[in-house]
C-alpha cells in the first residue's frame, strides 16, 4: 500500500513519528515536497518527488502520473485542505476539505462559529495597517493563516493596533490580518483522534505563555482530562466545524467555566508533543492516524495509559545575536521522571529575536507518574543548563 505524504519543511512529527510508523505498517511511502533537497537530506532512503504542494492540481496531477495512492497524507497546517482535496479527488479516506478550510482561515472559523449558534467572537480582517477606533479592546492581531504565534500580538487601543499592523504588513505584504476581541482565561489544548465513527479524547495540554504582548508557548503541562462540561463545549465547537477525522489540536480559554477556542490545527500538535503523548499513554498514536487514513476504524478502546504525568519546557532566546554555548543532547531518568532534551538551535548560528516559536533554543520533555516529581525534576534540571548569546 502507498502512502503519500505532504511537506513543507522537514518537522520531528514526520521524521520520528509519521515516517517510522509508516515503515512499522509496511506501506510504501512517497513524500510530495517543495523542498526535496531538504527532506532527502534527513532520510535519504524514504521517496520524495518535488511538487508544489499548495496547489492541489498540482498535487493530483503527480499522483496521477506516479504510482496508485492508498492514502493522502499531511501533517503540515499549510496542507490540510490540499490533501483532503487530493484524497476525495481519489476516492480516498480524508479530511472534509471545508473544515479544513474552515481551521486554516481564523476569520472562516470565526464565521463558522458564530453562524451555528455556538460561539460569536468579535472579530473583523485587515488589509492595510489600520485603527479601528470602535474595536473592543484589547484585541490580538495575528495572520488568517498563520502559525506559531508568528506575528500574534496584543493591542490596547486604536494607534497601537495602526503601530503593530503598519510592522506585520511590513513584514507581510499580501497577508490579510484578522483583528479579534481578546479572550480572558487560562489556555489549554484538547487532543482528539477520530475516524467518523469514533473520536477519542486523549487529554490535553495547559499552556503556559510568555508576558503580554505576545503569546509565545513556553511550557506546557499534560492534563489526563478536562472537566467534563469543557470537553463538551469544546467538542460542540469542533462539530460545528465538521472536524472529526483524524488528529486534531484544539487550543481553547476556560474562563467563568466557560470554554473558547483561540484556534484549531487540524492535525497532531507539533513542536515534540506528540511524541511525548506516544510515549505517556503508551500507544502506537501515529500508526493510529495513518490507518484512519488507510480507511481502517479506530479501535473502540484506545488502551491508553491513564497515570501518566508530563511537562515540556520550551528554553528561549531572550536576544538577537550568536548563540556560543548550548547543551548537548541529553536523555537520562531520575526519581522516575524520564527526561529528554533535544537542542533546537546550533551553537554557532545566528539570529534574530522572533516573538514565536522560533526563539526556542531546545525542548525539554519529561515524563512519569506524579505531577509534582516531574515539576520539580524539571525545574533542577533546567537550572543546571546554560546558554550563552553573544550580540
């Protein structure tokens, strides 16, 4: 059977979640990329074909001249409705390419939400830098299509708002940004698994960020179940989206009990979390989403581990300059906490100060069966790491 799989730049979740378990269920697989170079060079004995991958035709039209697909497969939030588009183009298991749509574009989703009924949020998009005097404030400027936090940042009132878009257009000039009321309350994640039939609920995340204006992701702890009432408002949401087939990411508020998604990646979440879920609950996750994908049902019983205890920390650059002194890769387990860290950034490189994701120096995940241990292990084990940046 063959899988084809759709990349934008190499990421951890392809090279050592999705292709591996690929290999451990037999199937052939094909990777579709614009950067080819980039992907043979991380495994050289995996198939890659370059391809404009954000255009669907295109995408159809090297499938069709390559061999037979069985799957069609992304775990790129640039992607999503590419591969769904090519999957019922095929007559293939996939994602509804509207709800994927509906994910991508953070002003659809808003429209989405607030026409079934279920959740209205006010928001408006931009195209040119504005002021918007009659804005709820504060308001969050970020990108309709954005990621990571790129370009995401707080307004308190009319010029600040005309500030900060003047600077992302700058950055951005054919991108439309989506200007929407803040939302109050502590963040969290909810990971969902589905095939139509069936949808588990694997837990989630509480997200812990970096000081206003920005909203960088800097530590994250494993939460084994969300109160039942937040579960159900989340996934009332997420139906009115037509989301339900495969891996999904929800990042949602809870305040006054009350819960709102900030938005949905319609895919596994990223940046090593998932596979510290893999390894927490003790289940073969990637295999599961791609035998979804297969067209095969989702087991009614998951097995999943229920005593597991997580954290991940996320070091980042607090300055622009050459980074000279970092730590080396390191894996180890002490008072039953199994740590892991894995260097983001060389020494050796420079860059600038983003505000995302692209700050983050390493990744530290850490895993066991009592909350506080693993907090406390975590905390002594950051603070004998260091890290030098030089201007």
């Amino acid at each position: 059977m063959r899988l084809y799989l759709l990349a934008l730049n190499p990421t951890d979740s392809v090279t050592e979640g999705f292709l591996p378990a690929a290999h451990r269920l037999g199937l052939d697989v094909t990777v579709l990329t614009d950067q080819p170079a980039a992907h043979r060079a991380t495994y050289p004995d995996v198939e890659v074909l370059e391809c404009d991958v954000r255009d669907f035709r295109a995408v159809v039209a090297r499938i069709s001249t390559h061999h037979r697909p069985d799957a069609v497969f992304t775990n790129s939030d640039h992607l999503q409705t590419q591969a769904a588009l090519a999957a019922a183009y095929f007559d293939l298991p996939g994602k509804d390419w509207r709800a994927t749509l509906r994910c991508k574009d953070k002003a659809e989703m808003r429209r989405r939400l607030a026409a079934v009924g279920v959740d209205t949020v006010w928001s408006t998009e931009i195209t040119a830098p504005t002021a918007l005097p009659d804005a709820p404030y504060p308001c969050v400027v970020k990108p309709r299509e954005g990621v990571a936090s790129e370009d995401v940042v707080l307004v308190d009132g009319p010029e600040e708002l005309a500030t900060r878009s003047k600077e992302i257009f700058e950055r951005r000039p054919d991108a439309v940004l989506v200007v929407e009321e803040y939302l109050p309350g502590e963040l969290y994640t909810l990971e969902t698994l589905g095939d139509r039939q069936v949808r588990h609920v694997l837990g989630g995340f509480h997200t812990e960020l970096s000081p206003p204006p920005y909203f960088i992701e800097e530590r994250l702890t494993f939460v084994p179940a969300h109160p039942e009432p937040v579960v159900a408002q989340v996934l009332a949401q997420l139906d009115a989206l037509g989301v339900g087939f495969g891996a999904c990411h929800t990042e949602f508020v809870v305040h006054e009990g009350r819960a709102r998604i900030i938005e949905v990646n319609y895919r596994a979440i990223g940046d090593q979390c998932d596979l510290l879920l893999a390894r927490l609950l003790e289940i073969p996750l990637f295999e599961h989403i791609l035998r979804a994908h297969l067209g095969e049902p989702l087991p009614a019983d998951l097995g999943a581990r229920r005593d597991g205890a997580a954290r991940l920390e996320y070091p980042c650059a607090d300055r622009a300059g050459l980074l000279t002194t970092a730590p080396a890769a390191t894996e180890l387990t002490v008072d039953g906490t199994h740590l892991m860290y894995r260097p983001l950034r060389a020494t050796g490189e420079r860059h600038e100060l983003y505000r995302t994701n692209r700050d983050y120096l390493g990744v530290l995940r850490a895993t066991g069966t009592d909350q506080p241990t693993v907090d406390r292990v975590t905390a002594d084990f950051l603070a004998g790491l260091r890290w030098e940046i030089q201007p």
